[in-house]
C-alpha cells in the first residue's frame, strides 16, 4: 500500500453544510426483525459488544471457540493477530463461523501511525502529511485501495477516519492522526476517507466524537483521566463540524472518546448520557461506539462489565474491549441489568437493532 499520488495543483472543493440541529426523538425508530427479536436476551446482549483478542493468531485458540459460542457483535482484529495472510484469513473464517448473524470483523487502519496491517500493506504517510500535500480526491482514492485490502482480508469495519483537529507536536494523542488544523479541512479530508472506504465496502467510524483535539496534546486516555475545559459552544463551534460533515454524509458509526468534559459534566463522554444526546441532535441515527473501556481513563473508574452497563445506559449502541477475554462477564453484567431494571430492554433492543443495521445482509439473523 503507497501514498496516493502528488498533485501539481490539489484541488479544494466546497464545504458541505453541516446538518441543522434536531432533536432526538425525530430519529426513526428502531425495531427488530421478528428473527432478531426472538433472540436470547444473553445473545442480544452479546450482540452490543466488539471485543479484541490480544496476541491470539490460532484459528483453533480457545478464545475464538468463546467469542463465537458468545455470538459477539464485532471481533477487533490488530498486526498483533496477524502472522501471515494465510493465517489471518483462517481465523476470520473461525471467527464467522457460527450461526446468524455472525461478528463484523473491526481493525484500526487510519495510516501513518495508527496501522494494524503495517506488515503486509507498507508504511504510507501520515493524515497530517496527506492532508497538507494531496487533494480529498486522492484521499478518496487511496482509502478505497486501503478498503480493497481490507476486504480482501475479510475485514468489514475500520475504526477510522480521525475528525479530530491537529492538535500539534506529532506525538501527542492525536497529533499528526488528524487530516488539519481547521475544522473544516479535517471534515473534507475524513469525508474523503470514510467515502473510499465505502466505495471498498468497508464500514468507517468516524472518531473521536465530540473532538479530541479540545485537550492538551500530552494528555493520553490510555493512561489516565483526561479532562478539558470546553464549553458546548467552542464544542458546536469548532470541533464538531467535522463530524458533521460525515454525518450529513450517511456515515454509519462515530466513536465516542473518553474525555471528561468538565464544564458540561462529570463522566467520560462515552459514559455519559449529555455526549449522546449531542449525538443525536445532529440527525445521527447510526452506531454510537465507545473507544475501548480498557483504557485507563475509563478503567480506573469502572472494570470492563461496569463500563459495558453504564455506556449502554447512556446510550451507547456498542461498546468497544480490546480484551476479548472479558466478554462473557460484560454479557453477564448487560444480561443482568435487564433482569434487574437498571438497563431498560428497549434500550437494549434499540442498540441491537442499531449494529444489526451495519450488516449488508437484509436478514442478519436468518442463518
């Protein structure tokens, strides 16, 4: 995979006009199939989880032979599962072996830094670069190719493009991850992405909503709380016109990211009900997804079945764990909140119907 040709001349074409603001209850409803409504709830409770399978390359590891009984919504595949492409292909074939409807296979391909499949498709250039040096036309183009390969591995879903705003040095959380500066740059250049990508067949996720770039480059939620001072006007302002460009433009997912908006509340905006609701009142009516709960700025404060109740609650649609061995005690704490009454099933139902839309597959339960 190389870097999408020069031009003598980028071309800049016009901003796309960012949706009118509504509410959350203009969205349409979201039902299940009669097939996918007969599900279990432990397996409909599954269903709302993508989980990862940290260094595991064995088709015939125990894990695989798990996530598949579990019946998971998404599997997160990273280089850490790849040994060759022979290999990874068998395990995406373990992995979507069993019945209707079966896992989307998820990775995390955003070029420069952030590349799971460095090994087999080359090193390119970071966003930043491509963003300063190539036109969203050839953006467009060279994700499609990334898309391509993708597919040709059997992955669905990638966890990019970024619609953060560069937020300076190259190291920083996001850095040199971000297309631009300018929120609207960065929404052209991830418009370009998420387009190529879908023109591959593969879903994109626009990330990290509502705008990593609005805290201190050397803070990282991996680590540790990260906190930021905006206001929802500088929020609406400047950092969540790039995701509305995406949304205007159909996108199916937006991750939501672990910053603690302190003058807006006291939760990681992926555990928090306000972040959700910003959301919807865009006219998203696609996947919600949290980045993952494993990272230190959510799990310092809750373990990975906590986080899987509260982020549904909030009104994530899937939660996202790069630790797949987590995934039957995260079934069993959602299972259990249902049966308690603290996680309404119409809450439930309306997650799983949400990520059951993802699928090309008009049928997704009918095996």
């Amino acid at each position: 995979m190389t870097d999408p040709p020069r031009a003598a001349a980028p071309s800049t074409p016009p901003a796309a006009t960012p949706p009118a603001a509504r509410s959350a209850d203009t969205a349409a409803a979201v039902t299940l199939s009669p097939s996918c409504a007969a599900l279990s709830l432990p397996r409909r409770a599954a269903l709302v989880l993508v989980v990862g399978m940290p260094d595991v390359t064995d088709p015939q590891d125990p894990l695989v032979d798990e996530l598949v009984e579990l019946g998971v919504g998404g599997v997160f595949l990273t280089g850490y599962n790849v040994a060759s492409r022979d290999q990874f292909t068998a395990l995406v074939d373990a992995l979507t072996a069993g019945p209707a409807p079966r896992p989307l296979i998820a990775t995390d391909e955003e070029w420069g830094r952030v590349s799971s499949f460095r090994g087999l498709f080359g090193a390119t250039s970071s966003p930043r670069t491509l963003g300063a040096t190539r036109s969203p036309a050839q953006v467009r183009v060279a994700a499609r190719e990334l898309g391509a390969a993708l597919a040709d591995l059997g992955v669905d879903w990638n966890f990019a493009p970024v619609a953060d705003l560069d937020d300076g040095p190259s190291s920083g959380v996001i850095g040199d991850r971000a297309f631009a500066s300018s929120p609207d740059a960065a929404g052209r250049y991830a418009r370009a992405f998420s387009r190529g990508l879908r023109d591959a067949g593969v879903l994109p996720t626009v990330k990290h909503f509502p705008g990593h770039g609005a805290v201190p480059a050397d803070i990282d939620p991996h680590s540790k709380t990260v906190p930021s001072t905006a206001t929802l006007d500088e929020l609406r302002r400047r950092h969540l016109p790039p995701f509305e460009q995406l949304i205007a433009d159909d996108v199916g997912v937006v991750m939501l990211n672990h910053v603690t908006y302190r003058r807006l509340d006291r939760l990681p905006a992926s555990m928090s009900p306000w972040a959700y609701e910003l959301l919807r009142s865009t006219g998203f009516d696609g996947v919600a997804i949290t980045d993952s709960v494993g990272m230190g700025a959510v799990h310092r404060r809750w373990d990975f079945p906590a986080a899987a109740e509260q982020a549904v609650r909030a009104g994530a649609d899937a939660v996202l764990a790069t630790d797949g061995r987590q995934a039957r005690r995260m079934r069993r704490r959602l299972v259990a909140a249902v049966r308690d009454g603290r996680l309404d099933e119409t809450r439930l139902n309306e997650a799983v119907g949400r990520m059951l839309r993802l699928r090309a597959d008009a049928t997704p339960c009918d095996s």
